[in-house]
C-alpha cells in the first residue's frame, strides 16, 4: 500500500512545518477553536499580533492566520505563546489535540484503522509498504510524485507516515503481515545509500515476534494478486475491512462478501510467497549485492 487513504482512529505528532488547514478538513473546529485561545490570551496580556509574534518568533501573518483558524500551528507556537502569555498551561495542553489535526485527513483516518487493529496484513506491489519504510526512503517516494509536492507538503505527508509505525511498539501487540513484490526488493527508489537502509530496516522488522514478511519472486507462474495492492484489517470484535488504493482514490471495503474475497486472495498470496524465513534469506542476499 502506498499509504496515504481511509477511515478510523489516531496519528500520533510528529513535529512539521506549519500548514494552511484544508476547510474541508474536519480537524477545521479544533484549529479554529485553538486559534480563538491564543486570540483571548493575547488580547487579555495587551499584546499586538505583531508583538506576540516578536516574542515567539513568528511574523505577524503567521500570528494572525492561527488565530483565524486558518493554520495549523506548531507544538513549539503553543509552548511559547503559553509562556509569553502567562497562560499558565491551558495553550500548551492544546498540543495533543493540534497534533492530531496536522495530518491529512485520510492519513489520520487511515492510522485511526491501523491503531484499532489486531491484526493487520499487506499485498504491495510498486513500493515498500508504509508502515515498513524509512523516513528517507519515504521521503524519496513523495519527492518522486508527479505533478510535484511542494517542499512542506513532502515534510507533511513524510512526518504522517513514520508516526503511523508507532504501531510496532504498540501493547498489545499487533499482528502484522506483509507480502512484498520482488521488485520491491530490487528497485532501488532513492538511490543505493537509501536503499540498502531500507533492506536493513525489512531485516530488523522482520525478526520481530509480532512480523512476517514474505517475498513473492518474479518468476512466480501463479499469482493472486494480479488485481494489485490490497490490506486487510482485522478487530477484537471478529469484523474486519479491506483498503484498495489506486492512483488518484482509495476505497473502503466493508461488505462482508467482498471482504471474504479480499481475505481469499490473500491468503492465496501468503500461500504463494516464500516463506518467512526464506524471504529473509532473499532479503538478506539482495542487501548483500546492493
């Protein structure tokens, strides 16, 4: 899965550059609502947007825009305005509830699914899937997309996907699977350096109790997952949802009948693959040339 669709439970913060919120965005409320602080505060101290800027380092538009509830601002905005302002706490307490809002939309509602999860497996086919990926490795995925992300946006979506992995240390623990095309293995996304670094990280995860990741050679004449990526999530309470993503959508399969096919074609799929500990091995060879 490339990672960036979907619905359900929460993003952990992850510091990122400050962003205009989409107003479409439901996080809209929580911002504006952060942003009619700081006004009131600022107001009740005698302090010109300007001034208040001055003493935290931010301009007068930056000020101004957060308080609109038109831009998401940084834990370190709140933490300074809170002391500049004597507001004894109450703008710094607000970090949690802003750091949930700094991501996309559907890169929280996608995380909110994962972190509900008890177990969690993955068919990807172009790219390392998200949760298994390097920052730099990430990073070089979104500065490849065409048309071009701007500079904050590649920070943004970057800082999203590596606060998602939190899940690897999450009790208890999640059961995660994942089956990777060869070329996954090979393609070098990022150049050498970045690659090798990732190869290294599929080792590490892959000896954890809770992981298996498999390989599916190339040379495979019998393949499941011809329909492309897929993930299946599964939840204490015995439903479970299937995410497909494509080029410019993703979907959210809940309908008991199309989630039997998606558990299916995976199982086929792991069934297929090498077996965890010869994809290890594979893994290990190809680092070993790279």
């Amino acid at each position: 899965m490339t990672g960036e669709g979907v619905e359900g439970r929460v993003a952990a913060g992850v510091d990122e550059p400050d962003r205009d919120i989409d107003p479409e965005d439901d996080s809209g409320a929580v911002i504006a609502a952060v942003g009619r602080q700081v006004r009131l505060w600022r107001e009740s101290a005698g302090l010109r947007a300007g001034e208040l800027g001055a003493a935290i380092g931010y301009g007068e538009n930056q000020v101004y825009k957060v308080e609109a509830g038109k831009r998401i601002p940084k834990p370190e905005f709140l933490e300074k305005a809170d002391e500049v302002l004597g507001a004894g706490g109450k703008l710094a307490a607000m970090k949690k509830d802003v750091s949930e809002a700094r991501y996309p939309k559907k890169v929280r509602d996608l995380a909110k699914l994962e972190a509900g999860a008890v177990e969690i497996g993955a068919y990807d086919n172009h790219n390392m899937n998200g949760l298994l990926q390097t920052e730099e490795y990430a990073r070089a995925l979104y500065e490849m997309r065409r048309p071009s992300f701007a500079p904050e946006q590649v920070e943004r979506y970057v800082a999203a996907r590596m606060a998602r992995q939190e899940i690897f240390e999450r009790q208890p623990l999640t059961m995660l699977t994942f089956v990777q095309e060869e070329v996954t293995i090979r393609r070098p996304l990022g150049g050498r350096a970045v690659a090798r670094r990732q190869l290294e990280r599929l080792l590490e995860a892959g000896r954890l109790r809770n992981v298996e990741i498999q390989v599916m050679p190339t040379a495979c004449e019998d393949h499941a997952g011809m329909g492309g990526q897929l993930q299946l999530l599964k939840f204490e309470d015995g439903t479970a949802v299937g995410h497909w993503e494509g080029q410019l959508y993703s979907r959210l399969i809940s309908d008991p009948k199309e989630i039997r096919i998606v558990e299916l074609r995976y199982g086929i799929l792991r069934a297929q693959a090498l077996t965890p500990r010869e994809s290890l091995a594979f893994i290990e060879k190809v680092l070993g040339e790279t």
